[in-house]
C-alpha cells in the first residue's frame, strides 16, 4: 500500500507498506493517515506531514 503525504513546506512524500491485505476500508486507511499527521511519527528532511494527498493499493 502506497500513502502519499504533503509536508508542512508543500512537498509531496509517499510510504509504502508491504503485507498489507487488500481489503482494508479506505476509512480506516485515511483515519491511519490522520494518526501518522497528528502523531508526527515520520520526519522528511527535518519536515513535518501537513496533510493527505492520497492512498493506493499496489501490489509488487
């Protein structure tokens, strides 16, 4: 699963998680989101996630 993230200076940022079923409810994908924004628990170049762009099921 690929989340894409824009940061506090308007840099988009995407992470990607292996394992992850394919049925997972875009609700709790985005609510996910909202914990790793809030939580702050990913720095990129020393910047903060502001917001979410987006999220996508991938498969490799």
């Amino acid at each position: 699963m690929k989340k894409s993230f824009v940061t506090t200076s308007g840099d988009k940022v995407s992470l990607s998680v292996t394992g992850v079923k394919g049925d997972i409810p875009q609700v709790e994908v985005s609510s996910l989101m909202n914990i790793i924004i809030a939580r702050n628990i990913f720095l990129t170049k020393g910047e903060t996630l502001a917001s979410k762009y987006g999220a996508e099921s991938t498969q490799r």
